[in-house]
C-alpha cells in the first residue's frame, strides 16, 4: 500500500507559540490531503481537507485562521497550528488519497501535539 | 452523511472467525462502504472497501446485504494484531473526504 508519513511524531510546545506539522506523501502523488484530530479515547473528528494548489475547506466549528494549511505540492501538506494552547493538544492525523471515486484515504502515522 | 450503528466492542480468540457487523440503513445509492482500523497510538489502516457485492482482499472479507442497509466485516483467522478499533464508513471516499468516522467497534483477541 502506499505510504503517508508526519514529522513531527510528537512535539511539546509553550501556549501561545505556532507549531507546523508535515504530511508527505512518499510513493504517490496525493490530490487530496485531509486533516483530522482526535483527542483521547474520541474518535477521529476531520478538521479541514486541501486540495493541491488551492485552498482548504474547512468543517463547522474548525478555525481557518488558527489551523493554517497549506498544500503546495501533490506530496505535500502542513497543518500549522497558530497560537497553540492546552485545549489544543491532541493527536493530529493526516491522510492522502488519489483523485477519482472511492480511493484509499493513507493515513500518515499521526503527530502527538502537546501544549504547555 | 448516513448513520452507522456497531457494536461498542467484540471479543474473538485467537486464529477464530471473526464477523464485525455494521448497520447503515440510511446510506445513499452512491455510497461506498469503507472498513478502516485503528491500532492504538496509530493512524487507521484502510482494511476494504465495496459498493454492492461482496469483497475479498489479503485482511479480510466484506459482505454486503442486498439491500445495502448493512454490511459485515469478516476476518477469517484472528490474530493479535488484529486487535484494533474497526470502522464502517459510508461514504463516497477517495478525493471526496466525507469520510466520517463514528465510535467504531473495538476488537479484543484473546490467546
């Protein structure tokens, strides 16, 4: 199958600082990422989904100017967290899928965000 | 987004069957009906996916009732590493992402 990886896997941060998580996709090229967070013992909740080289689309309730997202190329993407605070700690998961009908999300590995 | 109804969680021995049941009786005539899982601590893992007739690949089998109203995943010999929280997704998948994942069905495998 195809391989979605995160950099960071885990990151510790003060409140009030930005933190940018990466998602690439390695051995394909992704049209579409998706980000989802999911805190603990929750299921996965997903936060925005980037088309490449245009803008995000954002769920209800997901602040566009908080969780910036940037997808520049067909390998990958950034979800950067601006401002963290606690309430923002999370697991945060990206996935990657091909265009066309009822293609394969990859899930990348999932990066563990937690803020001071 | 059509409703999914699974059970909260499962037991199976070891190298036993295995029948993950999902009910999604408001899916729509376009839907896919994806099964993803999630180990701990990890991103899922796409495990299958059908539209109307039953499915086989490598990890499991999926079976699909005729009416699509539900649908059941099958693993033919369980292992420990198949203890996971598994999900039944409908949704039309790929470049769409309305995949929406609800609380899942958390597999135990006893030895």
């Amino acid at each position: 199958g195809a391989v979605v990886s995160q950099h960071p896997s885990w990151v510790i941060c003060k409140s009030g600082t930005s933190v940018k998580i990466e998602c690439r996709s390695l051995d394909f090229q992704a049209t579409t990422m998706f980000w989802y967070r999911q805190f603990p013992k929750q299921s996965l909740m997903l936060m925005a989904t980037s088309n490449e080289g245009s803008k995000a689309t954002y769920e209800q309730g997901v602040e566009k100017d908080k969780f910036l997202i940037n997808h520049a190329s067909l390998t990958l993407s950034t979800l950067t967290v601006t401002s963290a605070h606690p309430e923002d700690s999370s697991f945060y998961i990206c996935s990657a899928s091909r265009a066309g009908v009822a293609q394969t999300q990859y899930f990348g590995p999932g990066t563990r965000l937690l803020v001071l | 987004d059509a409703k999914t109804t699974q059970p909260n969680s499962m037991e199976s021995n070891e190298e036993e069957p295995v029948h993950l049941p999902c009910n999604h009786s408001t899916i729509s005539g376009t839907d896919y009906i994806h099964w993803y899982r999630q180990l701990p601590s990890q991103g899922p893992e796409y495990v299958i996916h059908g539209l109307t007739s039953n499915v086989n690949n490598r990890m499991a089998s999926l079976a699909i009732a005729e009416d699509r109203k539900s649908s059941t995943l099958i693993l033919h010999r369980a292992t420990l590493r198949d203890a996971a929280v598994y999900y039944c997704i409908p949704g039309y998948g790929g470049s769409q992402g309305n995949l929406i994942f609800g609380k899942g069905t958390k597999l135990s495998v006893k030895p």
